[in-house]
C-alpha cells in the first residue's frame, strides 16, 4: 500500500484537484487529517464529488476545525489541541489500496505550535506530491520547499505544476532540483467527473 501525502508551496494551489486525480488514477481511499473551515463544503466532499470509480473510501477527518486558518490558529480559536499521535492513530485501514492523505495550507503550514505540515507527512510514513502553482515567486516557493523535504529525509515523488505553463520556470525548477515532473493542470478547466477521469486516465502510469 502506499501513502501519498500532497502538498503545495502555498495555499490555494489546487492540492484537492490534484488529490481527486491521484485517488481516480490509483482508485485509492482517500483522506484529510485536519479540514479547517468550509465544514459544509470541505475538502473530502469536493473529492467525492469529483470521482467516478466505485472502489475509494473516503474516511472522516481527524480534525474539523471552523476557522479557514492554519491548523495551529483554527485549533487555537475552537480550543481544540492538534496532537500528531492522534492523527497518526487515525491514519485509516485500507484493504490494501493505497491512501491518498491531503494536507492542509502548505508544506510548512504550523499543525499546533511544536510542527509543520512537513512533520505531519513524516510521521505518517509517506512520500510527497507537491503541487506548484505559476506566479511570480513560485521558482523560490518551489525550490525551498523540495529543498526543506529533502533536508527532513522526505522522500518526494515529484511535482505537479498547476496553471497556464511557464516554460522557463518548469525548466529551472526540474533542471536545478532534479525533481520529477508528474504532470500539468489546467486550473482554468471547470473540473468534474469527466475531466478528472480524463487526467486520471493521463497521469495514472505515473504512479504503477
């Protein structure tokens, strides 16, 4: 079985899109540790609304939180304490499908007040899908985030790069890392079933 944890050099980046492809393209389970904010509309329903395949489970989070902040400020506000070895104890059973596990904020988002998102892929066992995005800083974004996984042992899978290409700044970011690149979003497609199962279908011998 294997875990995947995705990721992003920032919020916003389009982590659950490319969390709903993985679990299309593997027609694993899926899970989201801590969903902060958008309790009606969170993250694992967006995924459920997104996949076709009848196989994936998608399991409770371990947190639900009110507030769309950063873990450790959202647990502040509902005094609530993130403790990682509850989490860890809530990584769901299986079957022996892999689990795709969506963080929350970016890769160094705070969890509680002692670590980051990084920490949490760590102790879960898991290796890393990180998505970028193209703006005008995403190079640094990009490259310090492969570089601090790699400084905590991590190991990465590759990147997905979301948005209208920038030929230069995908060039630089595999040249220089040496990181693999897993594949290209469109953020400005209206995703639904139809389109997800087409990236799936694309991206699925990426991963087997």
């Amino acid at each position: 079985m294997k875990k995947i944890f995705v990721t992003g050099i920032d919020t916003d980046i389009g982590k659950t899109i490319v969390a709903a492809i993985l679990t299309e393209a593997l027609e694993a389970d899926y899970w989201k540790p801590i969903q902060a904010g958008d309790l009606d509309d969170s993250d694992t329903n967006k995924v459920r609304q997104l996949i076709s395949n009848s196989k994936s489970v998608l399991h409770p989070e371990a947190y639900r939180l009110t507030q769309s902040l950063s873990p450790h400020a959202a647990a502040a506000i509902d005094g609530v304490k993130i403790d990682m070895n509850l989490i860890k104890d809530s990584m769901p059973s299986t079957e022996g499908r892999d689990l795709i596990i969506e963080g929350a904020g970016g890769a160094m988002s705070p969890v509680n007040d002692s670590h980051v998102v990084m920490d949490l892929i760590k102790s879960l066992g898991a290796e890393a899908v990180i998505v970028s995005k193209h703006y005008l800083g995403s190079i640094n974004h990009t490259l310090l985030t492969i570089d601090a996984m790699r400084r905590r042992g991590l190991p990465i899978v590759g990147v997905f790069f979301n948005g209208n290409p920038v030929q230069t700044s995908v060039d630089f970011i595999l040249r220089y890392s040496g990181i693999k690149a897993l594949g290209f979003i469109d953020e400005e497609k209206s995703f639904d079933r139809e389109v997800v199962k087409r990236y799936a279908q694309l991206f699925r011998k990426e991963f087997r």
